[in-house]
C-alpha cells in the first residue's frame, strides 16, 4: 500500500475539514476480524455513518460510505 490508505492519514485530513458530511469512495467494510474501515472513521471523527457494499474483496465489503455529523434517518441505494 501507498500509506494513503491508513484510517488514522484519513482520519486527519478530513478532520482538517470539518466537513458535516463527507462521501467516500473504496471503503473496506467489516471483516471477520475488524470493523473497516467506515466504522473507524466514524469513530475517529465522531461521525455517524452508513456504507453500501458494491462487491467482496478479499472477504470483506467494499464500497461508498457515508459520514455524517448529522442523523441519518433513510438510505436508498441508486
């Protein structure tokens, strides 16, 4: 990998944004022994969040994600 891929480089650039919502392309979702990628970011942003998955990878999800200081109360995937 690049090292543009690490959770806690992400985390940090996009704290620097204090953005209230932020969408993601090529998320790693949850896998059988960890959360992904989606759900760390959240947690190291304080920010809820939603991912659909578009395919597997190596086991786990992948795909978009959604970060958002505000609630999310639907999702539809288009």
């Amino acid at each position: 990998m690049d090292g543009r891929t690490r959770v806690d480089r992400i985390a940090s650039v996009l704290g620097h944004l204090d953005a209230d919502v932020v969408a993601l392309q090529e998320v790693w979702g949850a896998g059988p022994e960890e959360d992904g990628q989606a759900a760390a970011l959240g947690a190291a942003l304080g920010m809820g969040w939603m991912m659909d998955s578009v395919r597997l990878l190596r086991g786990k999800s992948y795909g978009n994600a959604i970060l958002s200081r505000l609630p999310i109360a639907s999702t539809d995937r288009c």
